[in-house]
C-alpha cells in the first residue's frame, strides 16, 4: 500500500512539473514574442513593416530606421540626459541607502524603530502630486537636473531590503571583534559592510538605474526645458503622440518613404532605449537571487 501511494505520489508530482513547465513555456512565448517582432521590425524594410509580413526574422534586412534614429538630434538629447540622470541618479541612491541602512540595521542605535515606523509610513502615505510640486517649486529646482535627483534619492523599499541583508548576512561577532581592535564605526562600515554586501549592492544598483532609466513622470511635471528631456519624454512623443521631424525625412526620403520609416523608426527607438538595461542586466545577474532573497526574508 506504501508504495502504491508512493508512486501516485512520484507521478502525480511529475504530471504537475509537465504542467507548469507547459504554462512556463506558453507565458514564456506571450512575453517574448513582441519583443523578437520589435527586434525585428526594427531591421526590416520600411515596405515589410507597413504591410504586416515580419513576424520573427527581420524581412528585406536594412538599417534605416538605426540611422533615421542617430539621425534625430533630439534622441541624442534624450540619451544624453538620461544616461547623466540614470549614473549620477544611482550613485546619489546607493549613497542614502547604504548609509540610512547600516545605522537602522545596528540593534544598539537609539530610536530605532520609530525611525523603522517613519520609513515605513512613507510607503503607504505621501503628501500628493500637487503638494510635492509646490514644494519642488519652493526650493528652486523646478526645471533643473536636481528635480530628477534628489525627490527620490532614497527608495524606501530597497533602504528595507538592504538593512535586512545586512542584518542576516554579517554577524554581529564581527562587529564586536571589530571594536575590539579598535575599528570605528565608520571604518567598520567601509571596510566590513561595504565589501560584505556586494549581492544586494548589486540588486539595489539594478533597481534604481533600471528606475531612473525608465524615469518618466518626474521629467514630465518637473521640466518645461527641452534640453534637459530624458529620453523617455521623447520616446512619448515619438511612440504616442506621433511627433517626428517629418520635414527631415521627406526631405531626404519623399513623403512616401518617410510615412514608412517614421513607423520603423519607432521600433528601432524602441531597441535602441533597450540597449543600457540590456547592458546592465548580466553583470548583476548572478548577485540577484542571492540578494533579493536575504534581503527579503527576516524584516
């Protein structure tokens, strides 16, 4: 009887693995399938595109809509910006983090809970769109770089990850052996934690350039200067309202032709605001597991 209902048991949980595995395989192809189509619309012909014949491979392989891209100044612009915004953004965001997680994740820091409750409570309650507006405009940073960086220099969410990471991964006889030697706190900090923590480094780092990068409200209640887009401002405007230089490529193309390299050129932008994450993503890949799951555990 054991090993009948041991068996039922084997196949059973074999019959659900082929199920989920089917599952996986379907959403796998549901996500991926736009994505291999942008992929290759953007390296088909302008004709292949507009009359609906690409499906996975590029048709009529061509480069247009790449060089109709770099072509934009405006692109540059965005790419520019956002890549300052998604650096300088990130090394300020690692900074606040880093340093408000450290002193929360000491259980000898005064007041340490009821600092705990003030970050948590921002997680659920904020002051509101207009609110926040008004006081961005009070301090003088409307229509500057520091709209971008400072209102969000510090994720609440990753702070939380990271201060448990540090609490679960470094033990506390470390601490006391460093003090011991004489090490202070932030010594202590800069050559024990810092290395230590490498994984949710990496994970947090993940985050907030992937938020930057993508950054898009703040850019569009924040800024009124063209200069200082990033480039998912124009993105909208390309992508959603249909605005592209339309006198620069009838010019170079004839109206016919640029009515159907306008439409590739939306998919090759769509590739090209890909590239950085795409970048980022295996360097950091190999930390991610690890640093998302003894972040998230034991908060």
């Amino acid at each position: 009887m054991k090993r009948k209902s041991f068996k039922r048991k084997i196949s059973s949980d074999k019959v659900l693995e082929i199920v989920l595995c089917v599952i996986l395989v379907v959403v796998g192809i549901v996500v991926a399938y736009p994505l291999v189509n942008i992929f290759a619309s953007s390296f088909s012909s302008t004709e292949a595109v507009m009359s609906g014949k690409v499906w996975l491979f590029p048709v009529d392989f061509t480069l247009e809509g790449y060089e109709a891209v770099f072509r934009n100044n405006d692109i540059w612009i965005g790419y520019r910006n956002s890549l300052f915004y998604m650096v300088l953004g990130t090394i300020i965001n690692l900074v606040m983090t880093l340093l408000a997680a450290y002193p929360l994740s000491r259980s000898d820091m005064p007041g340490q809970g009821s600092i705990m409750l003030l970050f948590t409570f921002t997680m659920i309650f904020s002051g509101g769109m207009i609110p926040t507006y008004i006081l961005i405009k009070d301090l003088g940073m409307l229509n500057t770089v520091w709209s971008m960086l400072i209102p969000g220099a510090i994720g609440t969410h990753n702070m939380i990850i990271t201060r448990t990471f540090i609490i679960n991964s470094i033990p506390k006889e470390m601490l006391e052996a460093a003090q011991i030697d004489g090490c202070s706190d932030f010594q202590y900090f800069l050559k024990m934690v810092l290395p230590l923590s490498g994984p949710v480094i990496a994970v947090i780092t993940l985050y907030y350039a992937v938020g930057h990068w993508n950054s898009y409200m703040d850019a569009f209640m924040y800024l009124s200067n063209k200069n200082l887009y990033p480039l998912q401002i124009f993105l909208r405007e390309i992508l959603v309202s249909n605005k592209i230089d339309a006198d620069l490529l009838v010019n170079e193309f004839g109206e016919v032709a640029a009515q159907g390299l306008a439409e590739l050129l939306k998919y090759s932008l769509i590739v090209v605001a890909t590239i950085p994450v795409m970048i980022i993503y295996p360097f950091v890949q190999k930390h991610f597991v690890k640093g998302v799951m003894i972040g998230a555990v034991k908060g």
